[in-house]
C-alpha cells in the first residue's frame, strides 16, 4: 500500500479532522475547498489549481457574486419557509440550520458581509418581517405564493360580508328602536325611569322585622249527629241497651164468598 493511501494512518487522521464545521474564513468557495487553518489556507490560494479558477472569476466577478448570492437567498428561505413556515424565528437558528450542509453556499461569497445585513436585506425586499432584539435579529417569512394570496382574499371577503351583516342587523335595530320611540311619544306613554338609591329619613327608626313563626295547624274534627238523635242514643244505653225492634203486623183480609 502506498504512502498516499485512502487507509493510512494520515488519511483517516485528515478526514476525522475535516468532520464538522470549519472556520469560515478558511474556504474557497471559488474551488470548494476547506482549509483547516491559515497554513492550508495560504498553500491553496497559492496553487495551480486555484490560480486558473480566479482567472476565470476574474472575467466577470459580478455575475458569480450574484449568482453565489440569489442561491445561498433561495437555499435560505427555502429551509425559512419549509421548517418554520410564517411563525417568528431567531435568524441565527435558520442559519445553523443552513450551515449544516457542508456542500452550502458561503456567506463570504456572498454580496452580504454578515447575516445582519442579510436579515436587513430581506426586510427591505419585502420578503420578510425582520425585527430586531437584545438577543439578536427575529424574521417572519411572508407567504407571498399564489395559494396563500388566494387564501388570504376568501379570508378578508368572508370576513367584509359578516362586518356587513353585522352592521345591516346593527341598523335594523336601531331603527325598530327608533320607530318605537316614535311610536311611544305619539301616544303619550313615553316614560322615563330613573333608578333613585333607597334612602331612610331622619326622623324615622323603625325596623323592619319579619315573623317567621309558624300557626299550628287545626286539628281534624268528626262530624256530630244531631241533639235529638244524641239523646235517644244516651237513653237507650242507660234502659239496659238497645232493643230490637218489634216486627211490623201483618194485616189479615178476610173475603165472603158470595152464595148463589
């Protein structure tokens, strides 16, 4: 196995050293290159390899700078509207999240010096609403795609015809309420009341007492026979008791025959 191999010791050493995120400051976004300090850095920027892709940039400067800057805006937002959607967010949470793809478009390649002026840049356009904290810049995407915009008009047109409605029924009462007072004035029975706070005069110290006793209730009585029949009943019970009475008589008829 050679020196240079993709299991050396140095390789592996190299590729466990290259995990992660590295100084910003140290990549070339121009070759997609990350150094690990400015040595490494100092040894690209000197190579053949480098030289020829500045050659190039240099031709035309500005149409990469805008081309490196409209893809890390659409990756950007593109990751804004995908995981946080129109809610409130700290700006340097969505960039961690951007940064974590190690194949990203860097900032320093960018026409934005820092994140601040990115945020400001997004404000400015419309595409957000930016505002800033002690902490640090908070954005709120703007769903500006046909759908939403849709959405949002059948919103406000349902919500204008319930104002509407509101309002139609809000007049109606009012006018029944003026019709009837109308209506009251014109025959005279039109009152006004006037709620008065009960006062007690001076001179007056009575109390108002409540009895709460309760009457007691009469007690059931059984209906009386009359005084005659009462006397004839005391009388028969003192004769030795009651006496049956005699069987009625029977009247007798006697017939004559008639002789022939």
């Amino acid at each position: 196995m050679g020196k240079d191999g993709f299991l050396t010791p140095k390789a592996i050493a190299n590729r466990i050293k290259s995990k992660g995120l590295l100084k910003l400051k140290f990549y070339c976004q121009v070759c997609e290159k990350q150094c690990r300090d400015e040595n490494g850095f100092k040894c690209h920027v000197n190579s053949e390899s480098h030289q020829r892709q500045i050659l190039l940039v240099a031709e035309n400067p500005a149409r990469f700078m805008t081309d490196y800057s409209e893809q890390f805006k659409k990756e950007f937002l593109a990751i804004l509207s995908r995981a946080h959607g129109t809610k409130r967010v700290f700006a340097n949470s969505v960039y961690q999240e951007y940064i974590s793809d190690r194949e990203h478009i860097h900032m320093n390649a960018t026409k934005w010096d820092s994140l601040s002026e990115f945020v400001k840049y997004l404000g400015r356009e419309g595409i957000c609403q930016v505002d800033e904290t002690e902490r640090g810049w908070y954005i709120t995407w703007i769903d500006n795609s046909p759908k939403a915009l849709a959405r949002q008009a059948a919103i406000q047109k349902m919500d204008r015809a319930q104002r509407d409605e509101e309002e139609r029924e809000q007049q109606l009462l009012n006018e029944q309420i003026e019709r009837a007072k109308k209506e009251a004035e014109e025959r005279g029975t039109a009152t006004e009341q006037q709620a008065t706070e009960l006062k007690r005069e001076e001179g007056e110290k009575s109390k108002i007492k409540l009895n709460m006793s309760m009457k007691p209730m009469a007690k059931p009585t059984l209906p009386t026979a009359s005084k005659a029949g009462g006397n004839k009943m005391r009388m028969m019970m003192k004769s030795g008791g009651i006496k049956k009475p005699n069987p009625p008589r029977h009247l007798t008829m006697t017939t004559k025959s008639s002789q022939r």
